[in-house]
C-alpha cells in the first residue's frame, strides 16, 4: 500500500516529506522498469502514481518558498508527469503558452489525430493546485467525452511561481486572453466552441476574465467559495468587529439573555477561540540537502543539491520545450 502518511510522525511537516519523497522515489523506479521491460499501461500508470507523491511531499512546505526541497520535489513531480504523457494514445503534449516576455507550462490533450474541429476547454487550476493535478480533476475525462483540452499554469501558480517568480493577478483577462490566443492556433480546435473552467481560487478568478474575453462560449467555476473575503478576515480579531452569529456558540437553556451578555472578547470558530488558534507558532527547520533520487529519472531534472533561491530574486529558467518528444521515455 503506498500510504506515506502512516509512517508520519503527527504534525511533523519533515517526516511527511522525507516518507512521501521515499515512497515516490520508489514508484518512479518500479515505472522507469516497466518501461524498460516493455510494460507501457504499467508504466504510464506508475509515472502518474508517482507525480501525484512527489506533489504530495511538497504540499506543507508552501509556507516557506525558499525551501530548496520545493523544487526538487516539483520538478520531479513534472518530470514524472511528462513521462507519463508521452504513453497516452495520442500523446498528452507539453506547451509552452506566450505570455508577456516568458511563457506558461501547461499540456494539450486531443481526442484523436484526425484533426478534426472539436470544442475545447481550457482548464487551470488556483492557489496551490498545480495543471498536472487536473489530469485527474477533469482533463483526461472531458477527452474521452470529445473535447480537446488545455489546461495551464498561470500566474502565482506552481510552475510559473517556482521558475519564474510570477505571482497572481486580478485582471485575469489579461492572463486568459493570450491563452485563447495560443488555443485557436492548436490543429483541431473549434475556435466557435472554446470554454474556460477554473478551479478552486481559479474559479473566483476564471469569471473575471470571462466578462471580458468575450471568444470564451462557455465558463465552469468550481469556486468552492462563497465569500473569499469572508474567509481571508473570519479569525483576524478587530475591536471594532463583533463576530457573526454562526461564529458565537449558542448559549444554554435559561442562562443569561443575549440582550445581556457581554460579547466574548475573542471570536470562536469551530470550537476554538482565536487565541489559540493565533498563538500557535511552527518553527521550520533550516532548509537541508533534498535527497537525490536515487531511481532512474523518466527525464533530466535538477538534483535538487542546488542552494535555495532567493526569494527577492525569482529564478529563471528556460523552456524545455513543447514537443512530446523532449520526454525520455526509452
């Protein structure tokens, strides 16, 4: 069972990595053997097993940018993830998308070779969800449905924030637009039928870009918010603020009278009063050496031995280009 979480120690954010990175340095290396032994179902499917564990072994550390074991994990949760993409029939191809003066990593999924005009969704995840995690949220169901799909990295997501320091902007359209622009360029789009779905903090952001990016037929937001405003200030305590009624426990029967009971003077959520939800403090270890896989790479990656970047200065990299090819797949 590929479970790295029972051998995590609760609430020990570095055992969660170290067992995740283990159990994904592991699947890797039973794919790359598939592979060589000629098992291609086995090791396509091992690849995506394993991208899905290096992006998992990642996840706490988002916190702290700088941690040098961010990229290390990412890009081998990449390079897993393209290797397993050049197994599907057709192929999944990497892109590179024009935006500004760089790019934007993301993948095309056709539903055939033939060429054939097909409706197209572009996809793009939010916050900390990443376009190779979409596969499973979407990309790989709307194809055996007869769609062409797109789906990116923007901007303040993990590709674009981990190689080129881009964080997240309001004005999506200005994001969305050069990435219809790319799609209508792509064999087998139906330019009349292109959507947009947006996920998680992508879906607050995908109905901007909507209202102005008028070539869009159709939007998804699959928000998951009501309010991200109410979110973002609910536990931030103010004088000023008295909190809302779902935030103040009901009092018993025959106790005091609302009319006459003092307002707490902390808020409370979910049980728990904010001073000890804000007094609580995780002190992170010094950044150490990533582990170098000691499995065979599915394609060239960093070593992950590099000292972290700073974060005043994002790093840049260059393409690694769009064509399936550039995968290593023998």
């Amino acid at each position: 069972m590929d479970s790295g979480r029972l051998r995590t120690a609760e609430g020990d954010y570095d055992s969660w990595y170290v067992e995740w990175m283990a159990t994904a340095d592991r699947v890797s290396g039973e794919a790359q053997k598939a592979l060589a032994d000629g098992h291609r179902v086995s090791a396509r499917d091992g690849f995506l097993r394993a991208s899905n564990y290096y992006r998992s072994a990642e996840f706490f550390l988002h916190g702290h940018p700088c941690d040098p074991r961010h990229d290390h994990a990412y890009d081998r949760s990449v390079a897993c993830f393209k290797a397993a993409a050049a197994l599907f029939t057709p192929v999944i191809e990497p892109v590179e998308i024009p935006y500004e003066d760089t790019t934007l990593p993301g993948y095309f999924y056709r539903v055939d070779d033939s060429g054939t005009p097909r409706p197209t969704l572009i996809m793009h995840n939010g916050f900390d969800g990443t376009a190779e995690e979409l596969h499973f949220f979407g990309a790989i169901a709307g194809v055996e449905r007869g769609y062409n799909v797109l789906a990116f990295d923007g901007p303040g997501m993990p590709g674009p924030r981990h190689h080129q320091g881009l964080v997240f902007r309001p004005d999506w359209e200005n994001v969305i637009t050069p990435v219809v622009d790319f799609a209508e360029t792509l064999p087998g789009v139906d330019v009349r039928r292109i959507a947009l779905l947006g996920v998680s903090t992508g879906g607050i952001l995908a109905p901007r870009a909507a209202a102005f990016e008028h070539r869009l037929a159709a939007l998804i937001a699959v928000d998951g918010l009501y309010d991200l405003g109410q979110i973002a200030v609910r536990n931030v305590p103010g004088p000023a603020r008295r909190p809302s009624a779902s935030c103040v426990p009901r009092p018993p029967r025959n106790s005091t009278p609302p009319s006459s009971r003092p307002w707490p003077a902390t808020r409370s959520h979910a049980g728990r009063s904010i001073t000890a939800c804000t007094s609580w403090e995780w002190t992170p270890p010094a950044p150490s050496t990533p582990p170098t896989s000691t499995t065979p790479s599915p394609e060239a990656s960093p070593s992950g031995s590099s000292a972290p970047p700073s974060c005043a200065t994002p790093r840049k990299t260059s393409s690694s280009g769009a064509s399936p090819s550039s995968s290593t797949t023998t």
